[in-house]
C-alpha cells in the first residue's frame, strides 16, 4: 500500500479471512498525513454508507 510494506503480517487468505470477518483493518501509520490517514479509513469503514463515493475514493 502506501507504505511499500504487506498491509498485513499473513502469507495466505485463510489466515487474512477471520481478520476481516472480524472488522479488523490494517493499521493506518500515524507518520502519514492527515488525508492520506482519513483516505485509507473511508476505504476500510465497515458500513459501505461511511465508505464515501466513487468519485471520492479509488480503493
């Protein structure tokens, strides 16, 4: 992602999977600035109504 670096610490899907059923995101780094951080957590709001718009988002 932003960082160059797996957004997550698994090799395959089937450990990934409980993570996202779960609700879990990956941690968005504090050192990235304030609209790149708000960016990433409209991409990975739950609610699909808090994920924004087409024309908002690219993820």
């Amino acid at each position: 992602m932003y960082t160059g670096e797996p957004a997550w610490p698994f090799a395959d899907s089937e450990d990934l999977m409980p993570q996202l059923l779960n609700g879990n995101a990956p941690e968005i780094p504090q050192y990235l600035p304030w609209e790149a951080r708000q960016f990433l957590k409209t991409c990975f709001a739950r609610n699909p109504d808090e994920r924004g718009s087409e024309a908002l988002r690219s993820c």
